[in-house]
C-alpha cells in the first residue's frame, strides 16, 4: 500500500482485506475515496488509521476535534 498510484478503487476493496494491517494501510491511503474515508472515520478499529489519512479536508479535521474533544486546547483552529 505504499504505490501512490494505486486506483482508488482497489484501495477501497482494500479496507475489507482480511489481513488488519492492510485494512488499516488501506485507511491511510490518500487515494482512498472520500465517502469510504468518511464511513471509516465510524469503524471503531479503522477510525485512528482512517482520521490519519493525508486527504482528509480540514472541516472533517476540525469536526473530529470538536466531537472527540482536543488536549491541544484552544489552539486547533489556529493550527488548521
């Protein structure tokens, strides 16, 4: 899961593999497409690989912080 060109599509069929590691490689994969990105952000064991994705946009950023609550205090808005 390291090709940055590997279509969108089998990064998505990726996230159902059987193997966990590459469930959550597949997570993290800036290709994976945005609706399969935001259901992952729910699945209690892909959430933390999911909200690690580098293609997740900053209203979705922001929308974690303020729903899980952020030790960085105040601050995140400034950051983002």
């Amino acid at each position: 899961m390291r090709d940055p060109e590997t279509a969108p599509a089998v990064v998505e069929r990726l996230t159902s593999d059987p193997d966990p590691a590459v469930r959550a490689a597949a997570a993290r994969h800036p290709n994976l497409p945005r609706p399969r990105l935001t259901e992952l952000l729910d699945d209690e064991e892909l959430a933390h690989p999911a909200a690690a994705n580098p293609a997740l946009d900053v209203a979705e950023i922001r929308r974690l912080a303020r729903t899980l609550g952020d030790p960085a205090g105040p601050c995140v808005d400034t950051l983002i």
